[in-house]
C-alpha cells in the first residue's frame, strides 16, 4: 500500500473500538455545532420576532430538511468511494476521485437549488401551511435556498476528509462559520428587525464562508486527498461508482422527508399553538439523529477502507461496534431531552401552551430515536459495501410508504397528535429488521468473493 501523510489515517490498522469512537468524537461535536447553529436560527427568531415568525419557520423545517438531507445523502457516494480508493492505495486514482467527486457535487447543488426555488410555493400549498405562517415561510425559504450550492461544497469536503480519517478540520472550520451565523442571527433580528430574512441571511452568509474555507483548505491539501484543480481529471468510472451511491443516499433521504411532509400536513390539521410546539420540539430530532449519524459516518469510513484492503472480519466487526455506539447514544439523548424538556423547549419559546405540546412530542419520541440506529446504521454499512440500491427500496417501503399509509389510516381513523408520533417507532423498526437482514446477505457474498 502506497505511502500516506499524516492527513490520510490507515482505518485498517487501528483498533475498532477506540478508533471507532475517537473518529466518531470530532463529527459529533461538528454534528452538534450544525444542529445548535440551526437552533440558533429558531431561538433568535422565536424570542424576538414572536409565535407567527417562528411558526412561519418552523413550518419550512421539513423542506428544509428535504433537501439538505439530499446534499448530505450525495456526500455518502464521495465518503464511501474515496475511502475504497484510498484503501486500495493508489494516489492518482484518489485524486481522480476526489476531482470528479467535487465536480458532481458542484453541479448537483447548483440543480438543487434550482429545482427548489420554482417549486416551493407549490409545496407550501400542498402541506397547507395557513395563510398567517406562509409570507414568512416563502421569504425565508427564498433565500435560504440560495445557499445550498455552499451545503453541497462543504459536504463534499467533509465527506472527503472523513474518508482519509480526518474529522477534525472541518469541525474546526465549520465552528468558525457557525458562530459567524450566531452573532449574524443576532444582529439582523434584534439590531436590523428583519426577523424571518435575517436568520436566513446569516444562514446563506455562514455557509457560503464555511464552503470557501473548507475548499480553499482542500486546494492547499498536500496528502493524497488534495484537489488539483490544474489536475482536472474527470474519471466517468470513478463518477459511476460515485452516483449510484450518492444519488439512491440522497433521494432515499429526501424520499424519507418528503413522507416526513405528510407527517408535517398531519401536523398542520391541529392548531397554531400545537404546530408551534412540534415546530420547537423537532429540533430534538436533528440533535439526536445527527449525534448517532457520526457512527454511521465513522462505520461507513472504516468499511469502506478495510473493504478495499480485503480485510472482512473487521468489517463486520465495524458494523456491530458503530451499531451498539449509535443505539446507545441514542437513548441517552432521547432521555436526556425528555428529562431536560422544559427548559430545551424554552430556548425557542415563552409560550407555556407551546412548551407543553412540544414535551407531549418529546415524551413520545424520548424512547424510540435510539432504535433508528438499526435501520441507519445497517443502510450505511451496505454502502460502504458498495450496495446502495436495495437498502434505498427498503427504506423507501418500510419508512416512506409506510408512514403515509400510515398517515392516511391510522392517523385519519384515530386524528389524535399521539397516533401521529407513534408512526416512528413502527417504521423504523420494521425498517430496521429488513436493512439488517439484507446487511448480512451481502457480507456473506463479500466474503466469498
């Protein structure tokens, strides 16, 4: 295997467990500062602009997440591949991926953004955002999705960083813009009264500074995984190997919140004050999910490298160890957030009915983000693998189009908020059982092979 600077780790070498977790420990804490910097957005807007600014923002929560989700999805196929190649061990072929790596997510996050600026209005009607929420929600929406193209740059670099094992500079770069969009926030809502557009504009400005630095980081990078521009080696095989995995991660995910919207219209039947409290109570998900989706992050990574290397029993091993990490981290924020309720909630809102429909959403969801552990984690272990198509379908079935059956059976005979919630605990789990099952089938095949 070829010679690696101190910027690319060897994950076939290091020992799972430890390094598992001290991988997983930089992505966390980046995790955590993307989710309180997006918190930051509601909070600021909640306690100074008042209830209808922060129902207009929380009704684009999931939209929101559509696409970012989908940004996010797409940088899966980059982590996965660079990590193979720099596996195998041959520099010229990771500097070909890592270039046309960029060069797909450039353009994909370009087409995003095109594609959700014509057709938010549109969205915004079918979830049937009410008449009071919705000018909010389209100016914010307007230009908050100016700055996807940014999104799809530093999730390329981070996704390229991860792969060679280092998750400690775009933590650190991200830390830099996020307290860049924190004092933003500040100054357009309190000192520039512009409420719903300047949370949004501090978001725009604080990615794009977050995409420069991460890409002119990556420009400079003298290891393996640096971008040559004067290089530009397009590789159609390295892209082919690229897009299924990115494209069926990002579809599969934007695929689960577009089900996440007819959760959101489930929503929007109640009334203003419980729309409000969903709205405040869903920054919980983010915090839990994106905690967890370090180790899925971290297991894809050391699969995808030890799967290049050959090294199969520590790809097993891999996926067991991020499995047991992810669910018990889990259940231990899912609990903590519960415990902590009151005043997480209070962060967002002054509103004693808002506070009180948001716990009534975390005393339900308290207990079951940790079992959306099995049906992630397995799902990122496939990819890593180099699969992605079937665990796409399955979770596409057992999550998508279970839960808008869901939301048209259950929900429509029962119309309580509590019918509502459980369709989480059910989908994921059924979802859980079917990726684990197919996880399995695939190793053994890898191993014969």
């Amino acid at each position: 295997m070829g010679n690696r600077s101190n910027t690319t780790k060897n994950l076939t070498k290091v020992p799972l467990w430890s390094g598992i977790l001290m991988f997983s420990l930089p992505l966390i804490a980046s995790n955590l500062l993307q989710i309180l910097f997006n918190i930051s957005d509601i909070a600021v807007v909640g306690r100074f602009a008042g209830p209808i600014a922060l129902g207009a923002v929380g009704s684009t929560t999931t939209l929101v997440t559509l696409y970012t989700t989908f940004i996010i999805g797409i940088a899966n196929g980059v982590n996965v591949t660079v990590a193979y190649t720099i596996g195998k061990g041959k520099n010229e072929a990771v500097k070909r991926a890592v270039f046309t790596a960029f060069a797909l997510c450039l353009m994909i996050g370009l087409f995003t953004m095109l594609f959700s600026e014509v057709t938010k209005i549109w969205v915004l009607s079918l979830l049937k955002t009410k008449s009071s929420l919705l000018p909010g929600a389209m100016k914010y929406l307007s230009i908050y999705f100016l700055g996807i193209p940014a999104l799809a740059i530093f999730n390329f670099g981070n996704a390229t960083y991860s792969a060679a094992g280092n998750t400690r500079k775009p933590l650190m770069l991200l830390t830099i813009s996020g307290f860049i969009n924190i004092l933003l926030n500040l100054y357009f809502v309190i000192v520039m009264n512009l409420d719903v557009v300047g949370v949004a504009l501090a978001s725009v400005i604080s990615q794009y500074f977050s995409a420069f630095c991460i890409l002119f980081s990556i420009i400079r990078e003298k290891a393996m995984i640096g971008l040559d521009i004067s290089f530009a080696n397009f590789d159609r095989k390295i892209a082919m190997r690229i897009l299924p995995i990115s494209l069926t991660s990002g579809l599969a995910n934007a695929i689960f919140q577009i089900a996440n919207l007819f959760v959101q219209y489930g929503v929007n039947t109640f009334d203003a004050i419980t729309v409000a409290g969903a709205a405040a109570a869903q920054n919980a998900d983010g915090l839990d999910y994106d905690v967890m989706a370090a180790f899925y992050t971290a297991g894809a990574s050391f699969i995808g490298q030890n799967y290049g290397a050959g090294l199969m029993d520590r790809v097993k091993k891999t996926y067991h160890i991020s499995l047991f990490y992810s669910f018990v981290i889990g259940n231990i924020i899912g609990l903590s957030l519960y415990i902590f309720g009151v005043p997480f909630l209070r962060i967002f809102t002054t509103d004693q009915a808002v506070v009180e429909t948001g716990m009534y959403r975390l005393s339900i969801m308290a207990l079951s983000y940790g079992f959306s552990a099995f049906m992630d984690d397995s799902i990122a272990a496939s990819r890593g693998l180099g699969k992605s198509f079937i665990p796409t379908v399955i979770v596409i079935l057992g999550s998508c189009v279970f839960r808008i059956i869901w939301i048209f059976t259950v929900f429509a005979y029962f119309k309580t908020v509590t019918s509502l919630y459980l369709l989480y605990i059910f989908s994921w789990t059924i979802t859980g059982i079917a990726e684990m099952i197919y996880f399995n089938r695939i190793y053994r095949e890898a191993c014969k092979s």
